[in-house]
C-alpha cells in the first residue's frame, strides 16, 4: 500500500487522454498544493484515430468541468449540435411500401402534470402515429435540422437536450490545451517498456526521450494497443463477437456540395446488407463510414456498399478502413493501473458509446481515487461498476439488432436467432411483452440508457407490448390525448423559433454563446 498517493502518469493522448487528464485535474485540483500531480505521455509517432465524431448528452457536462467554453469549441472542432440518431431500414429492408425509419431522442418525453403517455400512446390514444412523434418535439426540430438551442442561451444549456458531432482530431487538440492549462504536464516521448514491480503491479514506464517516469497510479489510453493494461499486465480481453457481429469500417470524408447545405441534426444510421452506415454533419463536411462484419461480407464490398450510399460525392475521395473487436475487459482496474478509452473497451460506433465510457470511468476515477493508497478497495467497486456498465450496454446495442424483421442477407437472419441474444436481453423482451419499459427496469449508476432510450429503440424496432389486459385501469384518455396536442405545438414552437444547426454553428464563430444577437430562424 502507498501512503499519500499524489502522483497520476496518463499513457497515451487522443480525446480518451485528454479528456481524462483535463477533467481529473480539475476535479483532484491538479493546480493546487495539496492536489494531484498529473502528467500526460504521448508519442508525436502514434497517431489518434480520429473517426468516432459523435457524442452523448453527457458530454455537456464533462467538457462544463474541464471548462472548454461551447463556442469555441464550434470553432475550433468543426462541431455542430446532435439531438439523437435516426435509423434507416434497420426493420424492414429497402424498398418496402412503408417508410422505415425511426428517431432515438435524447428528450425525455413528459407532459403536463406528469401523466405516463406510453401507455396511452399503446392504447391507440394518439391514433397511428409513431411514439417517436408524439412523445417530445425533438424529432420534428431535428427533422427540419433546427438546432437544439439559441444563441442567447448559456454555455451547454437548451430547451432540447443534446450532445455534439466535431472532428475528434481537433477535440483532442482543444481538450489538451485545455488540459494543460488546469495544470497537466505533458510530454512528447514514446514508452519503450513498462517495468513491473515484484507484487505485480508497475513500478514505471521508461521513454525513449526522458527515461524513467514514475507515478502512484498509471491510466492506460493506449488504444486497441493496450500496452499496460494487456501487454504489460495481462489482463484479458472479452470479446462479444457472438452477439455483435460488426468488426470492421470504413471511413470517407465528403465535403459539402455547396458551403451553406443544411446540417443534420442528428446522426444518420443506414441499415445495409451486411452492417450500416454512418452519416454526421460537422461544419464544413461530413463524416461517413461503414461499419460491417467481416463474416458476412469482404472489404472490397464493404467499400463499394458505402460509395453507392455516397453517390457521386464520394467519387475520387480517399476511404480508410479500421479493424476492431468489439467487446471489453472484465477487469479495468488491475493493481496501480487503470485502462479507460479503447484500452478497455469497445463495441462499435453506434450509439456512440466510446466517448461516454470514458467520461464514465474519469469521473469514477475521481470519485474512487486513492487518497490513502488502498488501491484494492477502489479497484473492486471501479471494476464492478463498469463490467456492468458494459454488459447492460451490450443488451442495448443489441436491441437495434434482434428485433429487425429484415431476412433478406445472413447478416440479419443471424442477427435475429435467439442464440445471439444474451440471457439479459431475453429476460427484458419478456417483462416487456406485458408492459413497458420503466424505472424498474433501470439502474441510474449502472445504466448509461435510461428506460426512454429503450422506448425509443424497442418501439422503434415495432415491439408489441400488450396492454388490453389491464386497459380498464387507464382513465385519462382525454388528458393524454390533450398532451399529444401539446406536444405538436410545442414542436411547431420549435420549428418557429429556433435557428438552424447551421445558422447557430455560423453565429458561434463571431461571438460566444449567451451574448446578445441572435440568428435568423
């Protein structure tokens, strides 16, 4: 045990790094006497990733702690407004009669005096329309690419929730001086060996520039490489390649065909023979990609399947295809060692997931640090909490998956076999026949989706959950039929007065959010 743990060496950048380095030294006061002293290695010879640009509500937060101002990371990140993610064929293939799409929101639906509207909406109290319409505004805002928020509003904060697509090159680059500046040492050097104590756990890394670093705690954010947490330390890898089937992409990055093309509001997810498509609007182009199982189809095609989305826009632009095994290990937090970002886990980009895990395990390394040495203690709980963080996201992923009515490749036919559900899944789809998705169902500290996420998808995917046992018990039709009115008023409200996606990332550029002007709507 280490008496007076004050030390934190963080190995590797990119945004996992330096998010985490940016936000625990404000959170452990990094620029303070009696904080924690961080310093951040990462080699000039390893590049970022640099593909996942899409995030979840819950960067707000983080990114308000680490104290990046919103407006300039407009600027500086390419980054525009995400409201959700809208599924495309992902029930039925292409081509049939009816329109096949449905809207994941991040607004939590509610009504006037708290009235549930699910089960109205169930019940046929808001005629034939999806629950994605008449459950929040959102979707009509984001339809009609109407950003989330005004220009007068403060730094992270709208009427509509949201999240942001940016380039993730330039977020890194803006959360390490950002990082930096709330007293982070950084360092550009490349670990050539990390050195083991004789209990096991690491003594040190040495560098090819600076020798040997030591600290008290070390944070692996090496990547898919590992080099502490696997290579060093052993600690194995989980695969769930026999529930997620997707494990490889390819990337394109279209421009605009004209400067002023209105910007997605959401993120665009196209179910194809064997995977699906990315589609994020950032400010001067769009990132695309897709992401597809090498079981069921060959890289060649892969790339072909994404180019005839593309359409001409595509012709002549330069693809980049990425290999991963989606899973996670069961054990994050080994001896002195901590893995956050693509070190410790991974399932593919929908959703994305990637960027919020590692929000996740920052705050839990705040929350959990060990101040006093007994790392053990901190380790147990660390890694209980995100093994199960991971498996009931595993369950989430999934549910876009098991539910399509699609038959039309193997890829979909063997997406919907029972065998590639895990026992989790199951056991929610059968308390779900009867009723819907709630609270009960929903872990706050564990569940990174809460019970609307779920309603979204599974109502999306066209579940059938079977109320006409106990319809008699609900008697407030004619309230829930006047909040579904209200609903659509809001959402014409939206439409109305709030500026477009690329309007309010135009007003960013000259002036910082809550100021005065305004944006034309």
């Amino acid at each position: 045990m280490v008496d007076n743990v004050r030390k934190i060496l963080i190995v590797g950048g990119g945004t996992a790094g330096w998010l985490t380095a940016g936000y625990l030294a404000r959170r452990l006061a990094a620029d303070l006497p009696g904080g924690v002293e961080i310093r951040l290695v990462e080699s000039r010879d390893i590049g970022i990733l640099g593909v996942g640009e899409g995030t979840f509500p819950t960067i707000r937060r983080t990114l308000a702690t680490i104290g990046i101002d919103e407006a300039e990371m407009v600027r500086r990140c390419g980054a525009t407004f995400k409201q959700g993610a809208k599924f495309v064929d992902w029930v039925r293939p292409p081509g049939t009669s009816n329109p096949d799409h449905y809207f994941h929101a991040f607004q939590v639906a509610e009504s006037p005096g708290g009235l549930e509207l699910l089960p109205y909406w169930l019940l046929g109290a808001a005629g034939d329309r999806a629950w994605d319409e008449v459950s929040s505004p959102q979707k009509a805002a984001a339809d009609a690419n109407r950003a989330p928020k005004l220009p007068t509003h403060p730094n992270f904060v709208g009427p509509l929730n949201y999240a942001f697509h940016f380039d993730a090159i330039t977020l890194a680059e803006l959360l390490r001086d950002q990082a930096i500046a709330n007293g982070v040492d950084h360092l550009v050097d490349t670990v050539t060996e990390v050195l083991l104590a004789a209990d096991g756990a690491i003594a040190a890394v040495r560098t090819q520039d600076h020798g040997v670093l030591e600290a008290d705690l070390y944070i692996d954010c090496t990547g898919f490489r590992a080099e502490l947490i696997g290579k060093a330390l052993g600690v194995p890898y989980r695969t769930c390649r026999k529930e997620l089937f997707c494990d490889r992409a390819v990337a394109i990055q279209v421009p605009y065909s004209h400067a002023k093309d209105p910007i997605a509001s959401y993120t665009i997810s196209t179910a194809q023979e064997a995977g699906w498509t990315w589609d994020i609007g950032l400010d001067g182009r769009r990132g695309t990609g897709h992401v597809y199982s090498s079981d069921h189809t060959d890289d060649d095609r892969a790339e072909v399947v994404l180019r005839s989305y593309l359409g001409p826009a595509a012709d002549r632009l330069e693809a980049r295809r990425l290999r991963f095994d989606p899973g996670y290990r069961e054990v994050n937090w080994q001896k002195n060692c901590v893995a956050i970002g693509l070190s410790s886990g991974f399932f593919e980009p929908l959703e994305a997931t990637g960027i919020v895990f590692s929000e996740l395990a920052a705050g839990l390394v705040a929350n959990l640090f060990p101040w006093g040495g007994d790392f053990e203690t901190s380790a147990r709980q660390f890694n209980a909490i995100m093994r199960q963080r991971y498996e009931r996201t595993l369950d989430f992923i999934k549910l876009h998956y098991c539910l399509t009515q699609r038959r039309d490749t193997a890829f979909w036919r063997d997406n919907a076999e029972a065998s590639s559900v895990p026992n989790s899944l199951l056991e929610r789809l059968d308390r779900w026949r009867f009723r819907p998705p709630s609270e009960l169902d929903i872990d706050p500290v564990l569940d990174i989706f809460t019970e609307p996420s779920w309603q979204y998808v599974l109502y999306g995917m066209e579940w059938k959950t079977d109320l006409s046992a106990k319809a008699g018990i609900y008697r407030y039709h004619d309230d829930a039929r006047a909040a579904f009115a209200e609903v659509q008023r809001q959402a014409r409200y939206a439409f109305a007065n709030l500026p477009t996606n690329r309007q309010l990332v135009e007003y960013a550029r000259t002036r910082d959010f809550g100021t005065p002007g305004s944006a034309a709507a």
